[in-house]
C-alpha cells in the first residue's frame, strides 16, 4: 500500500469496498499513517483482500483529514437496500424513545393520560407525522440527514402550566357533561364534576383540549411555514448564535427533565437500570467492538467487529429495564392495585390496549372534533414555534459539520424552515398535538457511525409511516413501564444536554461579555417561573384570563430565557467572531479547507433548466445558481 505524504491522503477507491471493509479500512485510517510520512509500524495486520482492492490516483488533489476516519457514505451515496435499511433501523430505535416521551406528554397536559384509546391515537398520529415531516425534509427541504420528530417545545407552556396548579386536570362536583364542551384551557383552573361518569367527562375534557391543540397548530404552522417562505429565517442568523440558542434550548431540556421524574417516581430502581445500561454500553464500552456474523460474495459468512452496543445502547437499556419490570410483576413484588404508586411499573398494567387495538389505525384529519381557537394555546404553541426555528438553524449546521459539507446557504435554511412549518400543519390536521423539530441525536448518530446517505433517512421515514399506520404497533409502545421510559429519559435528556452545549465551541468561552449573558439568562429563565410555581398569587393584572394569559407566557422558561439572551447578545457590545457567528456565517471559520461534498448537495429537486432561470435568484428559498447544480437535477 502506498506511502500517505505531507498529512493528505490518496485517492482510494472508496466505494467499491464492502461495509465490513469500509469500517476496516476507516479504523486502519485512524490508527496508523494521518500524520507525517510514517507508514504503519505493522503491515502484516492488513487485510491483504482489501488492500488489493485500493485503486491509486496519483493525479487526485488531495485532501485534508483529521483523526476520524472517513465517511463509510456520503450524502448523495446509495448504500445496498439491505444495509440501508439496517442503518435506518439504528436512525429510528435512537428517536423513538423521545417520541414515545412527548406524545405521552401531550397526553399529560390534555388530561388524557388514563384513556388508553386517545393515548394510543395520539402515538400513532406522531409516529405517522415523524415519517412524513421526515420524508418532506430530506427530500425538498434541507436535503440534509435529519430526522424530524416530535418535540416538547410545543408542549413546554402547558406543562409549566401544570406545576403552577397540579390540580387543572381534576373533577369537582360543580359540573355536568354540557358544561364540559364548552370549557377550555384557559378556564380550567379548577376543573370538573366527579360523578360515576367521571371518565366521560374526563373524555370530554381531553377531546375540547386536543381540538384546540390542532386548530392552533395549524395557525402557527401556517406562521412558521412563512417565515421560512418570506426570508426571514434566514436574517434570524445575523443576530441569533449560541449565546442565545444555548440558554433557551438549555432550559427547555432541564424543565422537561423535572416532568421526567413523573415516569421514574413509579420504580426507580428500574428508572436506574435502564439509564446505567444505556450508559455503560455507550460510554463505558463505546470503544470496545463485539463480533457480528456478516456475509459478502468473496468471504461468504464470517465475523466482523464493530460496536453494536454503542449504537443500540437505548434499545438495550429499554429491553433491561422491560425485563426487570417482567420478573418483578410476575414474582409479585410490584401491587396489582392502580392506585399504588408501583402499579405502573407492571408491564400487564395496560395489556388490554394491544387486544383491543386494531391491526390497521390509520390517523385521519380532525380526528378529536373539529379545530377550534384559544389564545393561551396560541401564545403557548407560537412561543414554541420560535423556539424550534432557533433550535432547527443550529441543527442544520451540526449535521453539515458532521457530513463533511459546506455550511447550508440561507436560501437553504429558509426551505428547510418552510417545511417545517408545513409538517406543523400537517401535525395540526392529523390531530398529533405537537410539531415537528430536527433532532440532535440523530445527528451525533451520523458521527458515530460514519453513515450520511439521504437513502438511510428515507427508510427512516418510510419505518415510522408504517409504525403509525399499524394499530398494535402503537399500542405494544403505550405499555412500557413508566419508570422504563422514565430511565431513557434519564439518558436521552442527558445526551441532548450535551449537544445543546457543544454549540458554545464556536463562541469565545473566555469573554467576560459571553460568561455574563449565559449566567443572567439561565438565572432569569430558572427564577420567573419558580416564582410563579410558588407563589401564583403574586401575579394579578386585574382578571382572571389576563392572569392566565400572563402566567403562561412568564412561567415558560425558555421565553424568560431567551429573550434574555436575545436582548442582551445584541445589545452588549461584541465581535460576531466573539458572540460565535462568524461560525455560522463563514464557512472557512469551520476550521475545514476540503469537503468531501460540494454544495450541489443542497440542490432542489428540480430540472437543471429550472435552475437556471434567472427569476430563481429572488425567490428566498431557492436561490440556487445553475451552474452548482448536479447532473442528475
């Protein structure tokens, strides 16, 4: 094999290899001649198959490289069907964990937690839309691979609604069934009647919340899809950084993790074995490799290593902490009455939602009743809307990070934000209860197994469409044990901490300036709403709808937050290069002089003729020059 010189490489013929000669290869890469014009101290342990199948270009400009080996596919790479749809199954085990995790929340702050029949339409409606919104993204959005899945943000207010008056979701005995339709959020601070129909109305309740759950998202989807459509998301990038998006998207994380403990409360024995599962596999054992049976033409059946754990560390900790729940419902350790706390770590607690389900559930527009308007839902869910654009603008440019691409351009960002807003109506329609967002840890999924095709996204979304279309599938989710779910959350809210903070390296962690704004946000968005939690009578503007109008705008977090840092970061003199902008701006501030990628990456899928119309330069989302474009477009 040849000699690698001056720290580039050769052009090796990289994707004719296999997949288990691709990883070798990459490990080989990592361990061995990256740096000056050593060759490996021992050429005996290479793969002489492999080698042989290298084919040298000493015409090829070279390229830089870092320690981490290259991508095993690219972008625009087509991977074999099978391995496609492998990875793709690693892409949707890793966040359907979260999604199980926010529809149960909306369930939560609809007062539907104990309907196992509107619980189990809601799962489907999210895991239908995941695929959808999925589908939409990368193919006429972003065209990055990012996954859009459920996110909390929508449901942030209502859940710090909930811990000013726990009670919003009880029965009293003042009202009858008629009175119920006519009730929404923002008079429900008492609730309702306790009589023997309690779950009617309970029923009745949920379906008036749901229903005002879509009309509004339909209203702020058609806001959120415009801002994307006029342009405006991308001016966001000129005064939005990390030192804003990082306390606002930071809070929301730790506020959720205070509803997490609703789940783990229930055994956290459990709650424990799930997390340090997760945990050990992933970080304690992420460098070992196991080995895993695999067949090619040349080789037939042999052994390839490759650390599996790591990248099923969730599903294993789920599957652990399932299995204790098992053994210890059916040794009798845990009470078979409902009204114990423990009783919802039972795994038969909620069985008979998978007999009763149907094999087919396919979600169908205004399913709850028909939409209707509030405007604490409103405020709540556009407050959301905000916060998921911010969120969204870093993601993008953490998976271009990852894949080895220029930073997307703003006509790119706006599209992206457009589609969004699309699937935010869509959800609307299909009655979901929430958005969709990107999400960070399918992004650090494409960094740990060096896999960014577009096709294994694709087969992502194709897998939650048929999830969401088939009943029992939805209804076998909704009877994990609370304190199992509790435990991934433990471990994927820890995880989505860190992504959260990874995006303050390219902002100066050494200015006085920096240090401050993030300090004061966080106190601000920690402090308002504890205060309101604890004394919510403090608070009076002269009404009680005005009172909760305002309650559910200063009880939200990330609002206090981050308007915070909003207002500070552009008022409090500094640097673009110091707030961390420039990162977001110039792409040679990324620190990489070599793509594996250019930007054709991000080309609409359109007629190259299309493309070169010159009225396409003044269309905010798709200003794309004709001579960036692609063949195949």
């Amino acid at each position: 094999m040849g000699v690698v010189t001056d720290n580039k490489l050769l052009d090796l013929n990289f994707q004719e290899l296999n997949i288990e000669d691709r990883i070798k290869f990459g490990s080989m890469k990592s361990s061995s001649t990256m740096l000056g014009n050593a060759k490996p101290e021992n050429t005996s342990d290479v793969d002489t198959d492999t080698e042989e199948q290298f084919q040298l270009n000493p015409d090829h400009v070279v390229i830089e490289c870092d320690d981490d080996p290259k991508l095993l596919y690219k972008i625009s790479d087509r991977p074999p069907i099978h391995l496609s749809i492998f990875f793709a199954l690693q892409q949707t085990i890793i966040s359907l964990s979260h999604s199980l995790v926010v529809s149960a929340f909306v369930a939560d702050v609809a007062c539907a937690s104990d309907l196992l029949d509107i619980r189990r339409d809601l799962l489907s409606s999210s895991l239908l839309m995941n695929g959808v919104t999925t589908l939409l993204m990368v193919t006429i959005g972003v065209r990055l691979p990012v996954f859009q899945g459920a996110t909390v943000d929508y449901v942030l207010p209502f859940l710090a609604m909930k811990m000013i008056n726990p009670d919003i979701c009880k029965l009293s005995n003042e009202t009858d069934t008629n009175q119920i339709s006519n009730i929404s959020i923002s008079m429900n601070d008492s609730s309702l009647v306790n009589t023997a129909s309690d779950m009617e109305l309970k029923r009745s309740l949920a379906l008036t919340k749901l229903s005002e759950f879509q009309g509004c998202l339909i209203l702020v989807g058609c806001i959120h899809s415009l801002v994307g459509l006029t342009g405006i998301s991308g001016l966001v990038i000129k005064f939005v950084g990390p030192i804003t998006i990082v306390p606002a998207i930071l809070l929301m994380s730790l506020f959720v993790c205070r509803s997490a403990v609703n789940f783990c409360r229930h055994q956290w024995g459990v709650s424990v074995l799930t997390a340090v599962t997760s945990l050990v596999l992933s970080m304690y054992l992420g460098n070992r490799k196991m080995p895993f049976p695999a067949w090619s033409r040349k080789k037939r059946f042999h052994i390839i290593w490759y650390p599996f754990h790591q990248v099923f560390s969730v599903l294993i900790g789920l599957l652990a902490g399932w299995g204790l729940s098992a053994v210890l419902t059916y040794a009798g350790v845990f009470s078979d009455d409902p009204s114990n706390l423990d009783y919802m770590a039972r795994t038969d607690a909620r069985a008979e939602i998978i007999t009763n389900a149907n094999w087919f559930n396919v979600p169908y527009p205004n399913r709850f009743g028909k939409p209707s308007l509030n405007t604490s839902v409103f405020i709540g869910f556009l407050i959301g809307t905000l916060t998921s654009i911010i969120d969204s603008i870093g993601d993008y440019y953490a998976c271009a990070r990852i894949c080895s691409v220029p930073p997307p351009p703003r006509y790119v960002v706006n599209r992206g934000i457009a589609v969004e807003g699309i699937g935010t109506i869509l959800s609307g329609i299909m009655g979901c209860g929430h958005a969709t967002t990107t999400y960070g840890a399918n992004i650090g999924v494409i960094g740990l197994t060096k896999v960014a095709s577009r096709d294994v996204l694709l087969w992502t979304a194709i897998m939650y469409i048929l999830f969401g279309l088939v009943g029992k599938v939805s209804a076998f989710f909704i009877t994990i044990p609370h304190p199992v779910l509790g435990g991934a959350m433990i471990v994927l809210l820890g995880m989505l901490n860190g992504i959260i903070l990874s995006n303050l390296q390219v902002a100066s962690l050494s200015s006085t300036r920096n240090l401050a704004i993030i300090g004061i946000s966080l106190l601000i968005g920690m402090m308002v709403p504890y205060w309101l939690e604890v004394f919510p009578d403090d608070l009076q503007t002269g009404g009680s709808y005005n009172n909760y109008i305002a309650k559910t705008l200063l009880s939200n977090p990330v609002l206090c937050g981050g308007v915070t840092a909003a207002f500070l970061d552009n008022t409090v003199p500094g640097t673009a290069r110091e707030r961390g902008i420039t990162a977001w701006q110039d792409p040679g501030s990324y620190g990489q002089a070599d793509y594996q990628e250019g930007p054709e990456v991000y080309a609409p899928p359109l007629p190259r003729r299309w493309l070169s119309w010159r009225g396409m330069k003044y269309i905010p989302f798709c200003q794309y020059k004709a001579d960036e474009g692609s063949d195949e477009n």
